[in-house]
C-alpha cells in the first residue's frame, strides 16, 4: 500500500474533516437539519461505493441498489432478532452484518455480473437488480410486503459510554463514525495493487490481460468490496430509518447513487462526496432539480464538480486564481438567472412527460419549492423568459471570462511546459 495513505498531511486532512463533521451539530442544532445530516453520511458512503465500480473499475452498473438494500434489511432482522436482548454496542456493531449481506450478495451476483463488461455488464445488473426488486414484493415474509420490516434502534436497559443511539444526535455520531472508517478503508483500497489494476483494466483491459492479470477476477473483486460497503450504508439507512422497505432495492435508488457519483464527479475520490451531499440538499430540502442537474452537468462539465474544483486548484496553485475571481463575480449573477429558467423548463418538461398533468385534479408539480400549474402558459413562459434573460446577461458577461479563462489556461500550460 503506498505510504501517502498514512502521510502526516494525510491525516491531519482526514481527521480535520472528522472533527468538522462532529462539530456540525454544534451548529446546526434543528432536529431536521440532523436527519440531514445522517442523509448525507449514509449517501456519502453509498456514493463511494458505486464509484468503486464506475469510476475505479469502469463498471457502469444499474442495479446497485441490490447491495444496499440487502445489507439494510439484514441488518433490520438482526436487530430485531437480538430485540431486548440487545445492548447498544450491539446496536453500533449492526452495520457490519449489512457489509457481510452485501458482501455475500456480490459473491453470488458479481460472479455472474462481471463475467462481461461494457454494455453487457450494465445491462446483466440492471436485469438482475429488476428481478431482486421483484421478488421483494413477492416473499413478503423475508421483504415485509409493501409495509417493509420496521424495528426500534434503542435495545437493552444500559447505555453504552451514555449511548442509546435513540436521539438523532447520537445517531448522527455513530453515521459519521461509520462513514469515516468506510470513506479512509476505501481510499486505501485505491492505493493498493488491486486498486490500481482495477484502474488498468478500466483504462485498457487488453494490456491487463497481456501482463498477465485476470481482468475478470479484478472485476469480480471490486463488485464484492463495492457491495461490502454499500451494505454498510444499508445498515446504516436501517437504524437510521427505523423501517427498510421495498424502495431500497428498486432502480430509482440505483439511479439517485449513479447521478451522484456522476455530477460529484467519477474521476476523483472526493467527487461522490460531492455529489451525495449536493443531491440530497437538492432532494430534501428542495424537493427536486435532479433532472436539470444531470444534464447541466452532462453539457457543461461532463468530469462533474470535482473536476471544476480541480482545475481551479491548478490555477490557484499557479497563481493565476486572482485574475478570475472578478470575471466570476461578474459572470455568477446571470448564470444563477439562467440556471433557475433551464430548471424550470426541465423540471416543467419532465413531469409533463412524466404523465403528471394527465387527467384532472392532477396538474401541478413542484419546482425548486413552487406549486406549478402544468396546464397554464404561465410557467413555460416565465421559465421561457427567465432562461432567456440569463443567456443574453451569460453571453454579455461571458464573453471577457472566456478571455481571461483562455489566458490563463495558456499561461498555466506554458509553465508546465
């Protein structure tokens, strides 16, 4: 394993963001921005995992959500089995029977799935996290049916270190706790021999092949360590929800992981981090936007968030950041103004293929907060106009900014040179 891992800096970064993390509290105090919070953890590690597949090992997968949610109802019926006879270490302990189901689960499934990549493998997990869907609803006795299987976090009659993981708080400590070991165990992982080979047959297998390694074999092990900590954030989402229903394995929560991954970012570590915190905020507390986000990013930064970060950094690291800070400035107000006319219109467009707004009583979505009426000129037009004032102002302001940018690109390129 390479020593950066455990360098100095290294680990004042990665113990600085945990203490960032378990100070948050301190700060935001409401019970909702909490449960946030824990959102964001269990997403966090979610995230990480599936970008163990598409962004490490060039596995497009469409059923990741198989892992999750196996390693969220295993943990449920354990909790429930150990019931009062528990105690709150047992409790803390209980995300790592969901590692242990995903884990088993990438044995079974991964030795199927990787057999192909491309295409094929994409399409093998989406068929087979359809069917593990399926059969959540057809063995109620295992799933719960459509109720799902609920049970209660808070077991035994002593507190562990004055734990009883039944404020949110508490939960929120033990989320992090978890997400910090998952996040530095699978950063690990990426410095390792089987990272990096999991980085060569993603960039070209053949050559793997030729050097002799088993491209199949890599594949088949990055499924089963992705699924190991995807069931970890299963484990977690159970305790923290109390309840695991069906919806935990269907494909809108593979879908909600991979466009996480993608607008973070699949070519960097940090980026689903990114990505996992930006569309929760964007699911919770404005009740959309996911759609327009994704294709924002597809058409203006298809390397995701983290590779605009990067690039900045670059600049910064040149010195060349402060003669773009005010063409930034300048060019923010009317990018804002565009950005909130192309959502609109997405958004708009999408519930109206959607079906909503077919038949009556059912003509309204929501829009970052807003009750839209689908049937109405007046939010196409005032989304129609709002776009097109914020492209005029963009191209009026963007024209100087692409300038500045060019020169600093050239400047940044030159020095490299």
């Amino acid at each position: 394993m390479n020593s950066a891992v455990f360098s100095r800096g290294r680990l004042l970064l990665w113990g600085g963001c945990l203490l960032l993390a378990l100070a948050l509290p301190l700060v935001f105090k409401s019970g909702f921005l909490i449960s946030l919070l824990c959102q964001m953890g269990i997403m966090v590690v979610f995230a990480l995992s599936y970008n163990m597949l598409l962004g490490h090992t060039g596995l497009l997968s469409f059923g990741h959500a198989v892992y999750y949610g196996l390693g969220a109802f295993a943990t449920m019926h354990t909790l429930n089995a150990v019931g009062k006879g528990g105690d709150p270490l047992t409790t803390a302990l209980l995300p790592l029977v969901g590692g242990v189901a995903g884990l088993v689960a990438g044995v079974l499934l991964g030795y199927v799935t990787t057999r192909k990549a491309g295409t094929t493998f994409a399409m093998i997990s989406l068929g087979i996290g359809e069917l593990v869907a399926a059969c959540s609803l057809m063995f109620p006795g295992v799933f719960g049916g459509e109720g799902g299987v609920s049970g209660n976090r808070v077991v035994g009659k002593d507190a562990f270190l004055g734990f009883t993981w039944g404020p949110q708080v508490e939960m929120y400590g033990l989320i992090i706790l978890w997400a910090f070991i998952c996040t530095v165990a699978m950063f690990a992982l990426t410095q390792t021999p089987l990272g990096r080979m999991a980085n060569a047959v993603r960039d070209n297998p053949e050559r793997a092949e030729f050097v002799g390694y088993d491209t199949e074999r890599v594949r088949f092990l990055m499924v089963v360590l992705s699924g190991l900590f995807a069931g970890v954030a299963g484990g977690l989402s159970a305790l923290n929800y109390e309840i695991v229903t069906a919806e935990t394995l269907n494909a809108h929560t593979s879908g909600v992981v991979l466009l996480m991954t993608f607008v973070g970012g699949i070519g960097f570590f940090y980026g689903p981090i990114i990505g996992a915190i930006l569309i929760t905020v964007m699911q919770i507390v404005i009740g959309g936007m996911t759609h327009a986000c994704f294709l924002f990013m597809v058409l203006m930064a298809p390397g995701g968030i983290a590779s605009v970060i990067a690039i900045q950094r670059n600049l910064w690291l040149a010195g060349l950041f402060g003669r773009m800070v005010p063409h930034y400035l300048a060019a923010a107000l009317p990018v804002l103004i565009l950005l909130a006319g192309l959502v609109g219109l997405v958004e708009l467009s999408y519930a109206l293929l959607a079906g909503e707004g077919v038949g009556a009583g059912d003509t309204v979505t929501k829009v970052m907060g807003m009750q839209l009426q689908l049937n109405t000129l007046g939010p196409w037009l005032t989304a129609i106009a709002v776009t097109a004032v914020g492209l005029a102002l963009t191209r009026w302001t963007g024209g100087k900014a692409r300038i500045a940018w060019n020169a600093a690109l050239s400047t940044l390129h030159g020095d490299k040179q």
